[in-house]
C-alpha cells in the first residue's frame, strides 16, 4: 500500500507517529514549509520526523497547485489521508489515488461540517460528538464515513481538552483506516444529509468578550476559544486584557455594578460583572503589564 500524507498541525504529527509506530510509512509527506508555520496556531513539524523514517517530503502551501499534484503522480499512490489542512481536496488532487481520498472531522458527521468545529461544538453546549474518518468527496465534509467514535463532552470542557480527545481518536483510528484500506475492507457508509449542519469560519476577533451577555454565555466563549486557538479578551482603554481561564462566582449577589465592571480582586484574580448581574471570577489571563485591571474599571468591547 503506497499512501500520501497531507498535514501540518498537531493532530497531522499524532497521526504520523502512530502510523509509523505500526510499521504504515506514508511513501511522501506533503507539509508546510516552516516559513509558513504561522498559518496555524497548532503548527506541528511534519518534515524531520517523516525524513528520519524515510518518507521523502514534499513542501507546499497549496494542495491543488500543479507541481504539488506531480509530486503526487510520482509516488503513484493508492491512497491519501489529509489530516490537518485547511484547503478544500479539489478534483485532479481526489483523482491521483487508486482508493480516494481520507479526511477527518473533528464532529460526528454530519453535524457541524465546516470551520472552527472545537469552538462551535463547546459554544453550541453539546453534549455528544465524534471523531470522523470520511472519505473527501467534492462536498464540505459531505464523502461516505469509514470510521466514526462518538463521546461525551464534559461540563467543564475546554477547546485544548477536546482537542486532546480527537487527537488520541486520530492516533487509534488512522492505522486502523490503513489496514482497512490495504485488506480491501474499508466501509463507505453514506451521511444522511438531511441532517447536516454548517459551521462558519472563526476569527481571532469572535473572541471578544460581550460582556451584556449572560455569564454562563462568557464562560462557555472562554473555554471554547482558548488554547490552541487565539482565545477570548476585552479591551481596557484601547489596550487588550485576554483572559485564559475563568469560573462562576459564588458572591456574585453581594456586588453591585455594571456589566463589563471588575467588581473586586481576589486571591486567584479578579472578577467582573457580565449582563444578568452574575460575576465571573478570572483565575488566567494577559494584559501588557501583567497587573489585574483595576476594581471598578470597566474592560469593553
């Protein structure tokens, strides 16, 4: 079996390392060049280990440019996985392999096809999602499954705690696709597509914080844009306060003040008052002096 990997991120090196942990040596790996590593928050190096293994390595910033598709044809492969890249697979690149072409998702398709889907799947409160191994069809995200491992999200979930969680999925479930593939036996169970749904690029700006909005709501944005992603903040007289981490304040009813408004200093922050008159208590978080913003300032929007 002749395969192609296509990656660039953390969960791209996993799935090299688990591959070749099982004796799969992608006969090319196609990555980023290091110029370009600030493309992803979660760069992962792809080049050093591939070469150490012996896989020859192919840079590129576009899948679909013309000498990345002969740098494919060359290695005549039966099968490619892309695991960690953010361009859309189009017809000449989906043609190159023998058996298609492998993509993963970080839902359980085919809810929440589409962008930022860690971010999404906290902020939308789910409670189930899933790990997917599909094959790339001309759709977004829309190809037949091959493997699919459905779990619970925990109440406290953050976008770096689920993140680990489809990155372990990864390292298991891409040998297993392999194996399938090279015995013949790799499934192509249709989505049913009426009941996908879509979600819509994130930028590093949907991360500031409306402080009118409830406090459950601003927690919820505040573990679902952290690490690896840009995270959450609010602005202090044009200067940005980003904040990592935070959690509901027991005495919440003993301030009294306006949303936006640090309310009181404690031990392991600060805290502020959100839109239904809840504080949350900030435990993380970066300003350019390193100091709380002061009690009774307001961080806008």
């Amino acid at each position: 079996m002749r395969f192609v990997l296509v990656g660039a991120v953390e969960g791209s090196r996993v799935a090299l390392d688990a591959l070749l942990s099982k004796g799969m040596l992608p006969s090319l790996v196609i990555t980023l060049p290091p110029e370009a590593a600030d493309r992803h928050s979660d760069f992962a190096d792809l080049t050093t280990p591939a070469r150490a293994a012996g896989s020859a390595v192919f840079h590129t910033t576009n899948v679909n440019a013309d000498e990345t598709l002969e740098a494919m044809r060359a290695i005549a492969p039966d099968l490619v996985l892309v695991l960690g890249w953010s361009q859309i697979c189009r017809h000449a690149f989906r043609a190159i392999p023998r058996l298609g072409v492998i993509g993963f998702h970080p839902s359980a398709l085919p809810r929440l096809r589409g962008r930022g889907v860690i971010p999404w799947t906290i902020l939308l409160d789910e409670k189930t999602t899933g790990s997917s191994l599909f094959w790339i069809d001309e759709g977004t995200d829309s190809g037949p499954i091959i493997l699919q491992r459905l779990f619970p999200l925990a109440p406290d979930e953050t976008a770096a705690s689920l993140y680990e969680k489809h990155v372990r999925n990864l390292a298991e479930m891409v040998p297993q696709a392999v194996a399938l593939a090279t015995a013949g036996e790799a499934p192509r169970v249709e989505q049913d597509h009426n009941l996908a749904s879509y979600c819509a690029k994130r930028v590093m700006e949907d991360g500031l914080i409306d402080w009118q909005r409830p406090a459950a709501e601003n927690l919820r944005l505040i573990r679902a844009v952290g690490e690896p992603y840009p995270g959450a903040f609010g602005r202090q007289d044009g200067r940005l306060v980003h904040i990592d981490a935070a959690r509901s304040f027991a005495d919440s009813f003993r301030y009294i003040g306006l949303p936006g408004q640090v309310q009181a200093h404690t031990p392991d922050g600060f805290t502020v008052m959100c839109g239904d008159r809840e504080c949350i208590e900030v435990t993380a978080w970066r300003t350019a002096d390193g100091r709380r913003p002061a009690v009774h300032s307001k961080l806008g929007t």
